[in-house]
C-alpha cells in the first residue's frame, strides 16, 4: 500500500486545486452573487438559493453513475469533462435575463458538480491507489477546505469591478485554462487488481451485512449533512440571537474554516493510525459538544462553539470518502459512495430553508435540533463495525 502512494503528492496538488476551483465556482458561488443576480433579474435571492438546492438534488442523483463510472474507465477523463460542463454553466448562467435561464444554468452545474465534487475526486483517488487512498483523500480535503476562504473573495472582487456576468464568465475561464489541464494531468487508467489485494469487508468477519453498513453510514451522512448545510447558511443569525454581537457573531463564523482544516491536519497525523471509525464518531460529538458549552456559557463561548463545529464538519467530510473505503474496500467504491450520498444531498439541499423556519419559529433552540440529529449520527456510527482480518 505504502508502494501505491509513492508520488501521490503531485497528483493531490492537481485534484486539489481543481477541487477548490470546482467548489468556489458551484456551491460557495450563490453565498457572494446571489444578491446582484437577484438585484439584475428583479427576482428575490431566494430563487438563487433554490435554483442551488435544486443543481445539488441534481447531483446527487447522478452519483450512483457516476461512481459506476468511475469504478469502470477511472475518473481522468470524467473530472476533465466535467469542467468543461462547470464552463458551460457558467456561461449559461452569465447570459441569464430571467427565471427560466437561471434555473436552466444550474442544471448544467448540478450535472457538473455531479460530476466533479468531492465524491467524484474521492473515486478517483481509489482507482488510483485503492487501500492506500487515506492519505490521498485527506490530502485534497486540506487544499479544497480553502475553497470558500479563497473563492469569496475572488468572486466578490470580481463583482465589484467587472459585476457578476463577467465573474461568471472568469470563473469559466479558469475551468477551462487551468482546471481542465490540470484534471488531464492526473494518471491514466490502471487496473485496481494490481494494486490491491482483496480487502477484508463489512460482512467478511464484522457480522454485518454490506446493506445494514450502507443504510447505517448513508443516514450518518444525510444527518450530518443536514447540519452541516443548515448551520453554515445560518449560524450567524442563530449566534446573534443568542446574544452575541453581529461582530462577535462574524468573527465565531470565520473560525469554521481554520478548525475545519486544523481538525484535517490532525486526522492526516495522529488519527490515521486508527480505523476511520474513530475519528468520525469523534466528528460528530463535536457539535453536541459545542452547543452544550454554548447554551451553558452563554455568547461568550460562541468562538469556541463555532471550532467544535468545524473542526467536526472537517472532519466528516474526509469521513465521506476514508469510512466507505476502509469499511467496503476499494472494490466498486464510486458506485457504493454515490449512493451513499444520495440522502446526503436531499437533506443538504434541504437543511437551509428547514433550519431557517426553525429559526424563525423557535430562535436559537434551531441549535438543539442540530445537536439531537448529530447525536444520532453518533449512535448510527456506533452500529457499525470494522472488517477482522483473517
């Protein structure tokens, strides 16, 4: 396994930065033009947001395919493809004089981000390493976990300047000029059997079935995934109303993204000698963790609250693409993890209007309905158990 890394440093940087470039241009997107898109059509933001939702409903859907795919042929030519699908929606979205184009564009960047996020990078990394795909894995989440940090104010510079037409149409640019290089860089096809040897897999020595595993991680995934999206859209508005400042509050958001990727450095290192069962369980305790502190301690702790957060999210998300590996195997990876997801990505596009009336009708206990459903996400991991080896 150690054999099948050897030189995976290029290739992380490749995918990595194609990842950040994929995420900025997609899904953290909306966060900065959704207003002057909305301003320009005379339609309201939400339509924006929903237009999203709908691309990552999209997205999911494709999953399954897509990993059957990839598990098939190898994700280089796929991811390549995909950017030149990330560019045509985004010119599509660029040209957009209403409701009907708008919503049009984000299909075509559902279709890409389907095709080209997270799920798709993580497939293709075990093809090409396949046990030893860990390391890999962790690696693009450190570089991506910087999408947003990087991506929010490119595109609000961009804005500023050139507005929001042409932001879309640079961000095209850069999928075609440096992401799709970089995607076609990335290893040709090589046979998973002379990587690795059979891995031992859930129902091969644990006890359990390979379908008891899956409807146990695909519900830790759509739980976590309901937090995670419903709390970054709102966790500004749920800090201020409980207590703290709008400054306080801004300032506890932007420690998200430093825990998220502090939390990744230390699973990379000291958790990577352990079965990624540990580390995810530990991931989601994080949030229940924080708002215990935070409803104990009052405004003052919503610093901290906001790094239990993140460094869990981070987490989690390495957990999308180790836990399916180590629990399953290399073996039909894309295919299992597209499913996988697909709970995932209704209750991710789901989270922000679901927590928003939450937050309406019932303020800051929003944060107790995202601890009860990290909980549970927690006990759905307790379930399962690691493969013994013979």
């Amino acid at each position: 396994m150690k054999e099948a890394a050897v030189g995976s440093l290029p290739v992380i940087v490749a995918l990595g930065t194609t990842q950040t470039i994929a995420w900025a241009s997609s899904y953290y997107l909306p966060a900065i033009l959704a207003a002057p898109i909305a301003r320009d059509l005379s339609i309201e933001p939400t339509y924006v947001f929903g237009a999203l939702s709908g691309g990552l409903v999209i997205a999911g859907l494709l999953g399954p395919r897509v990993g059957h795919a990839i598990d098939t042929f190898g994700g280089r030519g796929l991811l390549a493809s995909s950017n030149l699908v990330f560019a045509s929606g985004l010119l599509l979205l660029s040209m957009a004089g209403g409701p009907i184009v708008l919503i049009a564009a984000w299909i075509v960047l559902g279709i890409a981000m389907g095709m080209g996020l997270y799920e798709a990078a993580f497939a293709t990394l075990t093809h090409i390493y396949g046990a030893a795909a860990r390391r890999p894995i962790t690696g693009i989440t450190l570089i991506a976990g910087f999408a947003s940090t990087v991506g929010w104010p490119i595109s609000t510079w961009l804005d500023s300047e050139l507005g929001w037409r042409a932001a879309c149409q640079i961000w095209a640019l850069v999928h075609i000029g440096l992401a799709l290089p970089l995607n076609l860089s990335l290893p040709r096809l090589t046979p998973l059997a002379k990587i690795d040897a059979p891995q031992p897999q859930v129902g091969n020595g644990s006890g359990q079935s390979e379908t008891f595993a899956m409807v146990a991680l695909a519900y830790m995934f759509a739980a976590s995934g309901f937090v995670s999206s419903g709390l970054s859209a709102l966790l500004p508005t749920i800090l201020v109303q409980l207590g703290a400042t709008p400054a306080a509050a801004l300032f506890a958001g932007t420690l998200v993204g430093p825990a998220q990727v502090g939390a990744r450095i230390i699973e990379a290192g000291w958790l990577a000698r352990y079965h990624p069962l540990l580390s995810a369980r530990l991931a989601t305790l994080m949030n229940p963790l924080g708002v215990v502190i935070l409803t104990l301690g009052g405004p003052v702790f919503a610093p901290l609250f906001a790094i239990f957060y993140g460094a869990g999210n981070g987490i989690i998300t390495i957990a999308r693409g180790t836990l399916p590996l180590a629990l399953f195997g290399p073996r039909g990876f894309g295919k299992r993890v597209g499913l996988i997801s697909l709970p995932a990505r209704a209750t991710g596009a789901l989270a922000p209007l679901a927590v928003g009336l939450t937050v309406e009708h019932f303020g800051a206990s929003a944060l107790w309905v995202s601890a009860l459903a990290s909980l549970s996400a927690f006990l759905a991991l307790l379930l399962l158990r690691p493969a013994r080896t013979a």
